[in-house]
C-alpha cells in the first residue's frame, strides 16, 4: 500500500488532517457487494492521475496496528474479520455493513467503502482479542477522495457513545486524519453534506491490543 503527504494543518486540539491525492485504474463492485470485472468505480472521478503520487506507506511503529483492506478480496463485507487486530467495523449513520472497494481516485486501493457503495457511515470500534471493548488515545486514517472541503466529519467517541473530539474533513484528495483524545472507544466517518462522488477509509492505524 502507498500513501502520498502534502501538507499539514491542526484543526482544534483534537485533529490532524494531512493532504494528498491521487487516483489508480480499478475495477469492480457495481452494487456495492459483489464484484463486477466490467465497472470501475471510484470517489473522484475528476481526480489526478497515479502518476502524481508514490511515496510509499509509513511502516507500522512498534505497537502499532495497521489495517490496509488489501486483507481480504475486493467485494468482502467488513464486520468482525479483523478482531484479532484490535477492531471491528459496521455501518454507522444509517448504512449499511461496510466492505472492501476498488477506487480509481485512491493510489492506495483497494479500500474500505460504506453501504452503499462511497455513501454509508463507517464505524471502527475498538476491541481486545476477545472482543471485549477497549479504549485508545489517538487513532489514523485517510479520508477520500474529498472534491468538496467540510462535506465529511470523522467523530471520536467515549464507552457512553459521548463525541470527544473529531471535525470536518477540510482538504480535497486522499486526505489523512489523526484523531487524539483520552479514552476512545470507537469513531465514525459520515457524511455531513454534499460530496459528488461519496469517500471511503483506509491505512486505519492504533495501538495494539494488549490481551
């Protein structure tokens, strides 16, 4: 997997948002769930070439996870699979189940779509092994791809479902996302306006689970 970094801005004391961009030729998942060898799908289809991108991933830190969604085939509906890892995933917001998607705009494909297909919410709920709950001081991903500034949100919240902290995605591109505060226990990406062509997750980085 490959990332590309442009830039750097805080938002509040909570956010970090990073820009980068870029699309790959990818085909597939015309409903969302099954794939489809004919279609190509993607979040921008306005978004820059491969070619303007390259830099490779950052490698996990020592007690750090990182969940690439190249784990599993393209079309894979995301709940449990990666409990093992520390984290489960769901709709959040009124979507469906989540899954795995080709994206033509995300150098990094593939990547991990909300129901339907760039337009449902995404939770990630922290978990042990066993999958009990679990809290984390800060968690990462990338957002994308953002054509318009503020049409995404990624929310941190505590045990009792309590927002801590989050804010609007206020980039275009594939856009990183660095959320810090004490005692999360899940987030969600969703959706907050207009965004033409919808966004999906991926490169979703935390601590470990210890037990």
């Amino acid at each position: 997997m490959r990332s590309t970094r442009c830039g750097v801005a805080w938002l509040g004391s909570s956010l970090l948002l990073a820009i980068g961009a870029a699309p790959v030729s990818a085909s597939v998942a015309a409903d969302g769930a099954r794939p489809v060898a004919s279609a190509v799908v993607s979040t921008s289809p306005a978004a820059p070439p491969p070619s303007a991108v390259g830099a490779p991933a950052r490698a996990a830190a020592a007690g750090e996870e990182v969940i690439t969604f190249s784990e599993f085939p393209e079309g894979t509906a995301i709940e449990r699979q990666y409990r093992p890892r520390g984290i489960v995933f769901s709709g959040a917001g009124g979507g469906g189940t989540p899954f795995i998607s080709p994206d033509a705009a995300s150098p990094t494909a593939p990547v991990l779509s909300g129901s339907p297909l760039f337009e449902g919410g995404i939770q990630g709920r922290f978990v042990r092994a066993g999958g009990a709950g679990r809290t984390v001081g800060q968690f990462s991903l990338t957002v994308g791809y953002i054509n318009e500034p503020n049409s995404v949100v990624v929310n941190a919240y505590n045990r009792q479902g309590k927002r801590i902290a989050g804010a609007s995605v206020d980039r275009t591109g594939i856009v990183p996302v660095t959320v810090k505060a004490k005692g999360i226990a899940f987030f969600r990406v969703l959706a907050a306006a207009g965004e033409p062509a919808g966004f999906a997750i991926d490169n979703v980085r935390y601590a470990q689970p210890r037990g």
